[in-house]
C-alpha cells in the first residue's frame, strides 16, 4: 500500500511537472498523452506491483517534448500574428451556441478566445461564465463545447436548460 501511494505521489508530482500551466487547462493532445501514462502506469502495478523507472521516465520525457513542441508552435503563431505573416485576414466575432452542441474550427483558422458568456431566451442582457475555462486558442479541427449547465446560467430569469452561450473571439484565417 505504502509503495502504491509512491507511486501516486510520482504520478501526480510527473504531471505537474510535465505541464504548464496555464488556466488550469492543458492542450488536448498533452492530456491524452498523460491519460495514457496514467493508465499504462496502473496497469503495470496492477499486473506487477511495480513500474519500470526507466521506461517511465522516456515516456514523460516524451510528454515533455510533445508540450514543448506545441508551446514552440504557439509562440511561431503569435510572431506571426504580431508580424502580420502569412495571416490573411483577423477579425473579432462572436459565436452564439446552444446549450450541450459544439462546433469544429475550420481549416487554416485559429480562434483565440476572448470570453464566453451565457444568456436566457427572453432576456435582454447577457453574463460572463467564469466557473468553466476554455482554451485561449483553438486550432484548426479542435472542438468546442457549450456546456450544458452553469451556475451562471441560474441567474437568468427564465428556464437555464434553455440558455445559449455567447463566445467572443478573434478569428485569425491563415493562407
């Protein structure tokens, strides 16, 4: 027991230090990779009892390059915003979804999320959601998701299941 808590403890520990926070939310493809850490390292120990240090350390170093590279990719993106490369058009928009649907990025387009807001049917205004974090950028072929409730949504005056979620954001289309 005293050798599994060790080892969860080095899990945790690994994670942390594997990702980068940032608004408490990790890229997608960083949090399938340590998914699937976590569940390789559990199904070692179940099968016996122990984990291969040395394999656990290549496939966190793995996890690490992969973050790196997708913070390099990032960092190329915004020297590109801010140098106006190889962007053919960016423009602020704001997305109205309904409660539980979702919508896919397109092709050669970056969204960079400013807020997300939740309105009632009949009402005339609008409040920011604040208790669910999305992404700041969203790449071509990620998925959004309005959630389907918010504790922000029990401040409008009519039915909450039937709110819609605004999302501003800036539309960057690349060439």
């Amino acid at each position: 027991m005293k050798k599994y808590l060790l080892i969860s403890f080095f899990v945790a520990f690994t994670a942390l230090m594997v990702t980068e926070a940032h608004c408490q939310s990790v890229h997608p493809k960083v949090q399938t990779l340590i998914d699937g850490l976590n569940s390789w390292m559990s199904g070692e120990m179940q099968a016996t009892g122990t984990v291969d240090p040395l394999l656990l350390k290549a496939k966190s170093e793995y996890i690490r390059q992969v973050q790196d590279s997708l913070a390099k990719a990032e960092s190329i993106a915004l020297k590109q915003l801010a140098s106006g490369g190889d962007i053919l058009e960016s423009k602020k928009t704001t997305l109205t979804l309904m409660a539980g649907s979702s919508i896919v990025v397109p092709s050669n387009t970056e969204w960079r999320i400013t807020g997300m807001y939740v309105k009632g049917d009949m009402d005339s205004y609008r409040v920011q959601v604040n208790s669910v974090k999305l992404q700041e950028v969203y790449i071509a072929g990620e998925k959004i998701t309005a959630p389907t409730l918010t504790s922000e949504s029990a401040l409008l005056s009519g039915d909450s299941m039937s709110a819609s979620y605004d999302i501003d954001f800036i539309e960057i289309k690349f060439k």
